[in-house]
C-alpha cells in the first residue's frame, strides 16, 4: 500500500541518528498503544488487532536493538520491561480488553520521557504524560483523531507511523 507520506516516512527513518530512532519508535508505539485503546473501546475487534499488532513490532523492534554490552543492568532492566508488555499486548490482543493496554502505555510514555531527558529530545504534546490525565472525550487534543485524518508533512517533523 501506498500512500503521499511514505517517503517522508521513509526520509525521516532514513537521516534519524540512532537516538532520534528510538525516540521515534517510542512514540511509535505509544501512538498505537492509544489507537488500540480506542478501538477495544469501541470494539472494533479488527482494527484493535492491527494497532496491537503495530505496538507490538515497534516494542520488539526496540527489544531487539538492545546493547547488553554497553547497557548493562540498564538494558537486562529493559529487556524485561519489554517482555513484559509484550505478554501485556498479547493478553490485550486475546482478550480485546483495554487494561493491558493501560498498563503498557504507562511504562511506554515514562520511558519514552525518559529517553527525550537523556539526550535533550522535545515530545509532542500528543504523547506529554499529562495528556493522559485529560478526559476521554479530549482525544483530538492528544492530536491522535487530528493525525490519523491528515498525511504526515515533512515541515511537522514528525514520524507518522501510521500504515
């Protein structure tokens, strides 16, 4: 499939350093972690499958590139973090209910906060830990509703991993 954000998609992927990669996969996977939650609300069983589908690659993605050399206790400590909302996502897959989503995007956005700190990364405000705070019906101030409607641009800065 095919479609006009693709190459900035591909671009953005293409010239991120290592650091920014990671920082895209988090969000990545916190953006679909929060599409899935919608749709297991909603109970549209399918598209809650590929949104848990997305969130679970980017997690193991993220599994996958761990440096057990370099990070020591910090990567052993991540990997199980991993692991574990890799058995969140498929308990959340099989039983189409939302709290094991809940549970993963509650270890996602503090790590993903974290990651930004580390290595001075801003974070849209679509993934701010205070957004989850906000009531259900503020979903197109989390800029998720406003995002999956529009192509991504290259002048946002931003990576659309939407498919």
């Amino acid at each position: 499939m095919s479609s006009p954000a693709n190459p900035y998609t591909n671009s953005a992927v293409n010239q991120a350093d290592p650091v920014k990669l990671v920082e895209m996969l988090y969000a990545g996977a916190i953006r679909f972690c929060r599409m899935a939650q919608r749709h297991v609300a909603a109970s549209e069983i399918e598209p809650a499958h590929h949104a848990i589908l997305r969130c679970y690659a980017i997690i193991a993605e993220l599994m996958a590139t761990l440096d057990f050399e370099k990070g020591g206790q910090i990567a052993q400590g991540l990997e199980q973090c991993y692991d574990f909302m890799l058995s969140r996502l498929k308990d959340a897959d099989m039983q189409k209910q939302a709290g094991p989503l809940d549970e993963v995007l509650s270890m996602l956005v503090p790590l993903h906060g974290t990651w930004c700190e580390s290595f001075g990364l801003s974070r849209p405000l679509s993934i701010q830990p205070v957004a989850a705070a906000l009531p259900e019906t503020a979903d197109t101030f989390h800029g998720e509703q406003a995002a999956e409607s529009q192509p991504a641009t290259p002048l946002g800065g931003r990576l659309n991993l939407q498919g």
